[in-house]
C-alpha cells in the first residue's frame, strides 16, 4: 500500500523534501512508516524518537495500522513562542 | 462569544498587540496579565536578522484553542491566545497571551502555565535567519498532550 507523508518543520530537512510517498507491506502501522523513512534517510534516524506523528488535525499512537492511501505528517520537536 | 473570539488564533504576519486586547475587561475582573513573544536579536551568540514561524495549521490552531479552554478550566481566568506564522522580523510579537480573572495571582500563574504550555504542544516552529545568512530551525522539544502539562 501507499501512504503520503508530509515534513514539518525540520523534518522537511532530514530527509530532503516536505512530501514524500512512501511503499509500505499491507497492515503497516505508523512505526513502520517511521522505520521506512529512518532507513532512507540518516538525518531523520537520528531523530526519529522525537519525532510524533499526525493524521487530520490530532496526534495519533505510531501503533496504529495505515490504510492505503492515508495523509500523515511528521511532527518533529516543537519551538512555538 | 466576542467578535475577537471567532478569529482563527493563527495569524499571518506579525500580531498586533491592541488587536487582542480590544475585549471588554469583566465586571468580575480585577487583573488584566498580557504576554507578549517578540523576535530577538540573538540567539546563543548568533546575530538574529529574522524568524519565521512555521506550522501544522489544522492542529496548531486545534491546539491553541484547547489551551484556552484548559486555562480557563483550571486557573477560572478568560484567556485568549494567538501566535504567528510566516516572516517576522527583529522586535516583532510573535505570540500573545491574554488572561483576565478575579486577581493578579490567580492571573499571573494562568498567563505563565498558558504560554509554557504553548512552547510543549503547539506544532510551530522556529527558524532563525542570521546575519550572516545562515538559516537553521531551532532544536525543540518533543510536542506533548495539553493534559499532561
């Protein structure tokens, strides 16, 4: 299956763009997903447990399956103020 | 509900303070406590010419919102809060905190708990510009539950 994954924040650096698409094993939850973009992209592995996920408009458990097609976004370390 | 409290709490562009103060003060009220974040002009050494603030918007704005709520839940204050987003330069507010309540202390330790509240769960984020050309976001902290702070 096929998730899109949008970069925030620095997150966009680590690995270079701020939407990325990725192919995942059907049942892929959003650990893997994290995982798939750690093994792409060094930066971002780096940071990868600080690094929260979203889908809509609210956080949601890395432990949940995707759906194909699913939008989620990286919510790297937060500096609002 | 106020006119100012319809109004999304992510703005583009720098905010003006009298904008978020035009609320009239409750009869009940005898504190008015404001917060206001503005860019500075250096940062660890560094020559800071600018920021920009970036955001998940859906979420910040959802976020912004359920932190007035818990303040006022918590503290019996009203509190109205707005942050920036975009381009701002040296000076400029990039965050305000609005807390009206009974008295100053109850006022006081709203307005404090409210804007370091911001700064854990709001998905915005900072990147510096500096004089010498350089740009680089800020490191952060790990974004937490409104309910856990």
């Amino acid at each position: 299956m096929r998730v899109i994954i949008e970069c925030y924040g620095a997150s966009a650096r680590w690995c270079g763009s701020d939407l990325i698409t990725l192919d995942l094993s059907v049942g892929a939850t959003g650990n893997d997903a994290l995982d798939a973009l750690a093994a792409l992209y060094p930066d971002f592995a780096a940071r990868r447990d600080s690094v929260a996920i979203a889908t809509g408009d609210a956080i949601t458990s890395p432990t949940l399956p995707l759906d194909d097609g699913d939008v989620i976004a990286l919510i790297p370390p937060v500096s609002a103020g | 509900m106020s006119a100012i409290k319809s109004l999304p709490r992510l703005r583009n562009g720098a905010l003006n303070l009298a904008d978020w103060l035009v609320e009239a003060q409750p009869a009940d009220a005898g504190a008015l406590a404001v917060f206001a974040g503005t860019v500075r002009n250096e940062h660890l050494g560094n020559a800071v010419s600018g920021m920009s603030y970036h955001a998940h918007r859906g979420l910040a704005e959802a976020r912004l919102r359920e932190i007035e709520a818990a303040a006022e839940a918590r503290f019996k204050v009203h509190v109205l809060v707005a942050h920036a987003v975009g381009v701002l330069a040296i000076g400029e507010i990039s965050v305000v905190v609005v807390i009206r309540g009974g008295h100053r202390a109850e006022a006081f330790e709203a307005c404090r708990w409210t804007i370091d509240t911001i700064k854990q769960a709001v998905p915005i984020w900072k990147e510096e510009h500096y004089v010498d050309g350089a740009v680089r976001f800020l490191e952060g902290v790990p974004i937490q539950p409104v309910e856990s702070l």
